[in-house]
C-alpha cells in the first residue's frame, strides 16, 4: 500500500510540495523494491550471492533520483550540500521518509552521521568542514557518536569518565566506550571527554570537550561489535588506549561538549518522533491491510471482529496524539520558548505509542508478523530501543516532574495553551 500524503491545508506550499515530491519517490521506487535492498540482511543464508552488490547498485541508482528531485540531506544547510530546510520543514519530511524503513539512508540522512554533520556544521572550523564535514556528506566518509560508557550510567552524560589532557599540541585521550553505532565502518569518531576547565585549569571542575579521533589512530582499540537484539552489531565497544590526535581535531571551544551534545539531542528527538510516526503510519496501512483481506473461519474478514476494531480505534488515537504532540513541541522549539518539558514528554510518549501501534499490527498479522517479511519485527525492535536510546524514560520522567514542580513552586500555575 502506498503513503496516502496529500497537501496539508496549514503548511506552506514549500512544505507540502517537499512532501508530495518525497512521497512520490518512496512510494514509487522504494516500496517495490523494499525487498532487494534490505532483505538480504535478515535472510543472508537465503540470498543470492549478488544480493549485496544489487542492493548497492539500486541504492546508487534511487540516491541519482533523490539528488535531481533537489531531496538530497534535508537536514543540511545549502551550503554544505544540503536542501536548506527549516526545522520544521525537515520535521515535516521525516515522517514521510520513515514510512519506509532506511528510506532516509537514500535521501542521504543516516545516523549517526546526520547528528555529527549538524555538529560540524555548528561548532567545526572551515578545515574541519573540508576534511570531516564534505566527505560525510558526500557519502564516501563514515563516522560514529562515541560517547556511551559501559561503567558510567549513559542516562546523564556527566558521568562520563573518558578523558582528555593536552600535552603540547596534542590531545591524549583514555577511556572506554560502548554502543558507538557504526563502529567498524566509520573512519572518524566525534569522542567526548573530560576535559580541564579551561576558565579554572587545576581545579577539579572538569568541563567535556568533543574531540575527533580518526579510528586508525594508534590506540584506539575496538573491542567488539555489540550484539543487538540476538544479533551481531555494529555499535561498538570501543577502548581508547593514549590515543593522541592533533589539538586542533577538538570541536568548538573547551568545556563547549555537553552543550553540543545537548544541540545534537533536542533537535534529535524531534526528528527521532517523526520517523516514529511515519513507522506508526506504516504499521498502521499494513494492519488495515490485512484485516481487509484476512478471511477467519465462518469466511468472515478479521475486520468485522470487535476486538480488531478496538485495534483500529486505540491505534488511530496513538498515532494523532504522538504526532499533534511532536508538532507542538517543534513549534514551541521554533517560537524560542523552552521547549525542555516537551521534549521529554514526547521523547517518552512517541516511543510508547510506536511500541502499542505496532504490536497490534503484529498481533493482528499473526506468525507474519514476526516475520522478516514485513518490517513489523524490526519496527518493534527500533520503539523498545527508542525508550533507552538518547535518554530513558525515567530521566524524562525526572525532569518533567522537576520542571512543573518548579513553576508551582513560583507560585505560577502551568499553561497548557503554550
Ligand atoms: C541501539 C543503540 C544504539 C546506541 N548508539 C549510541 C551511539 O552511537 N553513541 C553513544 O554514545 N551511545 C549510544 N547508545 C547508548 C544510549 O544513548 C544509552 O544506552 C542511553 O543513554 C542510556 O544509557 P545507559 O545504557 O548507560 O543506561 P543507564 O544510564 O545505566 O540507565 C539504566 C536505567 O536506569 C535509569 N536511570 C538512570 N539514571 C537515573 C536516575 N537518576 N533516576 C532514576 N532512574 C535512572 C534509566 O532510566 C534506565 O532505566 C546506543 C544505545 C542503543 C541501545
């Protein structure tokens, strides 16, 4: 079934036309071809040797299209490559991008090297643009986030205790990471450490610096790939032994990584929830799919059964309510005002809402719906790992919390109208 995307009424046509355009695109020359350029990674025994290669080949070939359609990395500035969207134009895109899982990969947004482009961009210098930032977006450099601790807790990224000292010219860097996604295939990692407090040098007040290490840096040691949901990663572990790189690898200033890191995550989530809804769309069509087609026994269809009709109802309302919620939040990011408690409340509700919307899907297609015929399994896999990924749900909890009790604690009230 095809993203049923038509024009907004309350969007710009800029906005709408960018979302027919990507539309057309995912529907026509990805949907059919879903198959051959993903489906060699869940049945590698099955496939043809040439699976691979085709893939490739055809990725290439929807990438060429993508490019003259004027599609190409929404989330870059025009003059890195980039459409030169709005925030809330590329917001608006990614749902229709993530209908189709790895779409966004042949728009040429693939994390995590989307996330250290909009770093670069921000706090690179013009070398660092040229050397980092222009292969990245050229697609013939990979790199990784390296910033999760296997003995810190990732929930608050001050518990880190990776750490940087400047020795000349150089920084040395020593610490152990986990879960830098792309790993292997990265040729750079942006690393954040501890760092000296530049203001105070000798005090303990440590500050995070991000640094970037090319990964054939003597000392920097991959452990392992991760393994993920029963399967080999590649989010890796990932020892950095004395590792030394150029001073001028650091990002920004000293003491400026916990704000980038914040820059890369706020912006992220709502990004991240608008894949979500477009995942929730599709799990959506196909569940209705199925309860128009799939005959029980009496040869009644599945969607004249009531508790299939309470899946339709429950799963129409979670995905409206993820989604006003996102636009909200990104209009409230957009306008300048603190966005912080909305951030939180989507960042934990969106997930969720994924997790309830495909499971009914799965539910509702049976044994297929585990299966690697559809991408239900790897949906549901993406909204479990969602809830722990770029801050659990307990931490947003926690700071929703602290926020409104603070307002309360002022003597205001909250105001739901903004
Ligand atoms: C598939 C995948 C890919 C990832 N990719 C990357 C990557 O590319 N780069 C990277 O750096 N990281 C990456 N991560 C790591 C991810 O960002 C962290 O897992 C996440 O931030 C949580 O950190 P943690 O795993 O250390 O959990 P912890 O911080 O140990 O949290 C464990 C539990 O404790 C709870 N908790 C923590 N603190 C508190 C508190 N103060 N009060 C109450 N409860 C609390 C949490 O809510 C959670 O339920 C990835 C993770 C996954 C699963």
């Amino acid at each position: 079934m095809a993203m049923n995307v038509r024009p907004v009424p309350a969007l710009d046509n800029e906005v709408n036309d960018i979302r027919l355009a990507a539309a057309e695109i995912v529907n026509s020359d990805i949907l059919p071809v879903e198959d051959a350029l993903w489906g060699w990674m869940s049945d590698s025994a099955n496939a043809p040797n040439t699976a691979r290669e085709d893939a490739r080949a055809l990725k290439v070939e929807i990438q060429d299209k993508v490019k003259q359609a004027g599609l190409w990395a929404p989330h870059l500035p025009k003059e890195f490559g980039g459409m030169g969207l709005s925030f809330m134009q590329h917001a608006y895109m990614n749902e229709v991008l993530a209908y189709s899982p790895g779409a966004a990969s042949l728009f040429g947004v693939v994390a995590p090297n989307s996330g250290n482009q909009k770093i670069l961009v921000k706090y690179g210098t013009p070398e660092q643009h040229e050397k980092w930032l222009k292969p990245l977006t050229e697609g013939t450099m990979q790199s990784g986030f390296s910033m999760t601790e296997p003995d810190n807790a990732g929930s608050d990224p001050r518990s880190i205790t990776t750490r940087a000292e400047l020795d000349g010219d150089e920084w040395v860097i020593n610490g152990h990471k986990w879960f830098t996604s792309n790993g292997y295939a990265a040729e750079f990692y942006i690393v954040m450490c501890r760092t000296a407090d530049p203001d105070d040098p000798g005090s303990s007040n440590d500050k995070m610096t991000q640094i970037i290490v090319p990964r054939e840096t003597p000392g920097v040691n991959i452990v392992r790939g991760v393994p993920v949901w029963g399967r080999a990663s590649s989010h890796c572990e990932i020892i950095y032994d004395n590792v030394r790189v150029p001073k001028e690898n650091q990002l920004g200033g000293t003491g400026t990584g916990h704000r980038a890191a914040q820059d890369r995550l706020g912006a992220g989530r709502v990004y991240h929830c608008m894949n979500s809804v477009g995942s929730m769309w599709r799990a959506f069509d196909l569940m209705i799919e199925r309860l128009m087609t799939r005959e029980v026994h009496g040869g009644e269809k599945l969607e004249s059964k009531q508790f299939m009709q309470g899946f339709v109802a429950d799963s129409y309302i979670d995905i409206q309510s993820a989604r006003l919620m996102t636009i909200h939040c990104a209009e409230k990011m957009e306008s300048g005002a603190d966005p912080r408690t909305d951030i939180s409340a989507i960042k934990i509700f969106v997930p969720e809402a994924m997790h309830r919307v495909v499971d009914r899907a799965i539910q509702v297609w049976g044994a297929a719906g585990v299966s690697g015929d559809l991408p239900l399994a790897s949906m549901y896999q993406s909204a479990r790992t969602l809830r722990l990924a770029d801050g659990p749900d307990e931490v947003h909890k926690i700071l929703i919390a602290k926020n409104i009790l603070k307002r309360y604690h002022a003597g205001e009230s909250w105001d739901f109208g903004n």
